[in-house]
C-alpha cells in the first residue's frame, strides 16, 4: 500500500514524546510491512533522519504574532498546496490523520480531483474531552483561548468523525466507546494501541552503574516518572513528585531518591528530588530505577511512558487517570490509586518495604507487555485493518 500520514503536533523523529513515539512506530512498523510511507509534517519538526523511514514532506504552519497555529490548516494555503501537490502527483491508498485538522480541506481537495481515497483518523485521545480539559479554567491561557479552543476542536472533530472519515482509530477500548457513544456509529471504529519496544532486562550490578552515571547513590531506591514539560500534565505531575511525594519521603526513608526527566524539564535537585533534563538514553534511565510512578491527573489517550515502565519490569504506581486505556489488572500488573495524596505516598512505601512484592508486579508487568503491548504485534494488526479498508 502507498500510504500517507499527516502528522499535526510532532515529526517522525521530534519532539520526543507519547505522541511522537506512536507516530513513529506506527511508520516504523508499516514499513516493515512493505509499505511506501510518504509523511507530511510541519517544517518545525522536520529532521534529515525522517528521510530513512519514508518519503517526507515539509509545510509551514500558519503563524499570529509568532504564535504557530497547527489547528488552522484547513485555511492554511501552504498546506493545502502541498497536499493538491502530494494527491495529484502520486498514488495514494490510504491517508492517515493524526488529529482532525486539514481533514476538511483534504476531503474537499479530494472531491475536486475526482479521486476516492480513504481517511483513516489515528485518534491519540477524543480530541475534543482533552482539550477541553486541558485548556478549560486553566489560567495559564487566555480567556479567549480557555473558550475558543475547545469549541473549535470540538466542532472540527465532531464534522471529522460524523461525516469526513472512513475509519477511526482508538488507542483504547474506553476511547472507541466514547467515540460510539458522541457519534453514533459501530463499525467505523478500531482500537490500536499504543505499545512498546520490549528492553532487554539488565542485573542489579548494571543497574548500579547506570545510577552512578545520573551521580546517584547505587545502593538507594530510585524511584522515576519522565514526560515532555511541556505537556501540561506532565508539568503538574513533575510538580506534585518536587512538592508534594518526595517531601513527604525525606523523613520516611533517607535511602530514596526520586528521578524525573524528559524535553523541556527544568535541571534542579533538592534533597531527595533530581530532575535531570531530556534524558538521551532512556533505556538505561528505565533500567537504573527500581520503581516508577505516574502521578498523573489529567490528559487523555494512553500515556506511553507506563509502557515503558512495563517494557523493563518495573513495578508502578499509578492513578486511575494514569492507566487509562492500558488493560494491567490493579495489584498484580500493577498499583492504582484514586489520586495523589497519603494513599498515593503509602503505595510507593509498601512496595519500598516489601521486595517480594516488587519483584512479583515487574515480573506481571514485563509479561503484560510481551503478551499485549510489543510494537511487532501492533504493527500486524494496523496492517491488517488498513488491508481490510483499502
């Protein structure tokens, strides 16, 4: 199949983040498949590497007083160009969105030219329920951007799913069925998750090493959380772990240390708290912890960084909204939580004083991972579904 994704809010290769790593290895895997992947990304993102995985296309998003507008591309002339160009120069089978900007134009485009391809919509989160929580009552954002904002996307993706697309893609059961429920369609919606690269499990005596290399002590707990700061999200929850969970451990237990990292978070250390920036190797950031946590409050879709902690064993605590769309059982793949607060901090305490306990959910975990969340395994049943729709 010839396939083309038009990616919104990342490139093939950058930034790095859930988003991007699903694009990533959703291409990867495709082809793998033999596919021929043309990519159409915003020239902000752009890096030479892209080139290795398909053929890549560059556009400029629209810009308002040096602010980007990635949600305005169907009136965004330079992107419109170039998807006229890419359609009418080349065979497409299948067309792939990562969110319901520039379906409109595409369609439109499409029914110009007389050409019938289909649009498959790749739904990271219900679009609509994240930027509504993410942007509604938030005072980090204008008035007119906390009301504008969400409606726009909500009315984009509302016109996208009810009359534009062929297909959408859920990340999770609970996704599809929110879809199902707004829309009201049954067979227009399949899940694809998000999943993993299985890391390969290293000793106790590696493990060391890699603590050494971040400055830690190798003989304490580490305990892990890591995520783009600049996903507000993440920022909270790297904020609640500063001030509110490593406090609380500073009389509990001297021999904790707690470690975040990812693009765009800010360096510091504190007594038992090291935030150690973009992290360039994160399998060996992964394999130096001996517990990770996800003390996340708000977002939608799957957050990948869970299966990264399960790709390596590692034992989690998480809350309820951090596991969202990812099938692990509570107490035996993993520990869930309601939210951040004594019963979160008593979590990370009792796997801290029981090792047994440890040991016996990374091990559940890194299986959970193997038998449901490997990349190869996604990648077949993507190829599998875009087969059936072409």
């Amino acid at each position: 199949m010839d396939i083309l994704y038009i990616l919104t809010f990342c490139g093939l290769l950058k930034p790095k983040g859930g988003g991007q790593n699903r694009v990533f290895n959703l291409t990867n895997q495709l082809k793998k498949k033999y596919n021929n992947i043309t990519i159409l990304e915003s020239k902000e993102f752009m890096d030479l590497n892209d080139e290795k995985f398909g053929v890549i296309h560059g556009f400029s998003d629209l810009k308002i007083f040096s602010n980007v507008m990635p949600l305005s591309r169907d009136f965004n002339l330079n992107f419109i160009k170039k998807i006229f160009k890419i359609i009418n120069n080349n065979q497409i089978d299948i067309i792939l969105f990562s969110h319901p900007s520039g379906i409109f134009v595409t369609k439109f485009l499409m029914w110009l030219m007389n050409k019938k391809v289909p649009i498959i919509y790749d739904a990271h989160n219900v679009e609509s329920e994240f930027t509504t929580e993410i942007f509604s009552n938030n005072n980090k954002f204008s008035k007119f951007k906390q009301i504008i904002i969400p409606l726009y996307v909500t009315i984009l993706e509302h016109i996208s799913c009810k009359y534009l697309v062929d297909h959408i893609i859920a990340v999770s059961n609970k996704d599809k069925n929110t879809f199902i429920k707004k829309y009201k369609f049954i067979d227009k919606v399949s899940v694809i998750p998000s999943g993993c690269n299985l890391m390969p499990l290293i000793s106790k005596n590696e493990s060391y090493k890699f603590k050494m290399k971040y400055g830690l002590d190798p003989l304490s707990k580490i305990i892990i959380f890591h995520g783009s700061y600049s996903h507000p999200p993440n920022e909270e929850a790297i904020e609640l772990i500063k001030d509110f969970i490593a406090p609380r451990f500073e009389e509990l237990n001297k021999d904790i240390q707690f470690v975040v990292g990812g693009s765009d978070v800010p360096v510091l250390e504190t007594k038992n708290f090291k935030s150690v920036g973009f992290i360039d190797n994160i399998w060996e950031f992964l394999s130096m912890a001996d517990i990770a946590i996800v003390p996340i409050l708000k977002g939608g879709g799957t957050k990948l960084k869970v299966l990264d902690y399960l790709s390596v064993g590692l034992p989690v605590v998480t809350t309820k909204k951090g596991i969202e769309g990812i099938d692990a059982e509570d107490n035996e793949d993993v520990i869930v939580v309601d939210s951040v607060d004594d019963g979160f901090v008593d979590k990370i305490n009792y796997f801290i004083e029981n090792e047994d306990e440890m040991r016996r959910i990374g091990k559940n975990a890194r299986r959970l991972a193997e038998d449901q969340y490997d990349w190869n395994k996604i990648g077949y049943e993507l190829n599998n579904l875009l087969e059936e729709i072409h």
